[in-house]
C-alpha cells in the first residue's frame, strides 16, 4: 500500500526511512497526550537515532511479512501511526492492530478511515483471516474507532500490558474477513 488517500490531503502510506525525523517530531508533539495509552518509553525514544535504530529492526520484520507499520500525513506532517504486526501464518492467519494519533487531528475521523484501509489491505493483499487490537476499557476514542471499523470485543486480560509503568487490563477486539 502506497500514498493511499483518505481525505483531502490527507494519505496514509508505509513507512519508509524518510519518515524517521517526522516522526520523532510526532511522539516528542504528543508526549502527554499519548502518556496515558502508551508504554513507558526507553530514555532516547525521543530521538530519531533511536527511530532509525527501530525502522531498521521493522525493515527486517516486514521483508518477512510480519510486520508493517504505516504513517497517515496531512500535507507533509505525520498525523497518525497504524502498526500491523505480530502476523502469525499458517492455519492461524492472524495480525494485531495497534495505532496512535495526533491530538489535534482527534475526533476528525481520520484513524477510522485509515483503520478500514488497513483492514482491506490485511485481507485482500495479506490474505489474512482474522485482525486483533487490545485496548484499555477507558479508553472510549479507541473503542469507538475498533466499532465503527466492525470489530467486536471478544474478550477481557487483567493486568495485559505495561502502560505508563502500571499493568493495565485490557479489552480484546477482533475482526473476521467474511
């Protein structure tokens, strides 16, 4: 998927290593708004050094298909993340969603229509089966994004992730192709 145009001006594309200094400049922008959602980051998360560094381990990860990470822009500027990854084959045909947007691009619909992209990427292209995301019950934005997108909760894990240095539970959403 390439330059896929989701509003006017407004595309969602792969990442690629000319993104890495926008996208420093994206987390360092929603450091706070993120903080609530989000793990704790390493000290230099915040660099695009430790970007390249992660871009180069994504890179070895999507040129086996298990991983593709994309960037939604508004002109230039990068406005939103999609991660597809932990993409398990076989009889399973499985990928796990997760996503972060900018908090003054919030509330537009944006992700929504980004999200349904990738969900008909991630079944036509990728032929898989079945798509997840795990949110925090709290988090109501997301929810209602994983809803309008047709995913269902299929269940609940206490204490499932490490968010902001507390375990978090967490919902468990999914989405069949059919």
């Amino acid at each position: 998927m390439k330059n896929h145009l989701l509003f006017p001006n407004t595309y969602i594309t792969l990442l690629e290593s000319e993104h890495i200094q926008q996208l420093t400049e994206y987390y360092t922008r929603n450091i706070n708004y993120h903080k609530e959602w989000s793990p704790f980051p390493p000290p230099k998360f915040f660099t695009a050094e430790f970007q390249q560094e992660k871009f180069t381990t994504y890179k070895v990860l999507h040129n086996v298909g298990i991983e593709y990470r994309f960037v939604i822009l508004a002109e230039e500027l990068i406005i939103g993340t999609i991660s597809l990854n932990a993409i398990e084959r076989g009889v399973f045909q499985n990928g796990r969603f997760g996503y972060s947007m900018d908090e003054n691009y919030a509330g537009k619909g944006i992700m929504t229509s980004a999200i349904q992209s990738i969900i008909r990427f991630a079944f036509s292209e990728l032929g898989l089966h079945r798509l997840e995301a795990n949110i925090m019950p709290r988090n109501i934005s997301s929810r209602r994004v994983l809803e309008k997108c047709g995913f269902q909760k299929f269940g609940f894990s206490p204490q499932y992730l490490r968010i902001n240095n507390t375990w978090e539970d967490h919902d468990n959403y999914m989405i069949l192709s059919e």
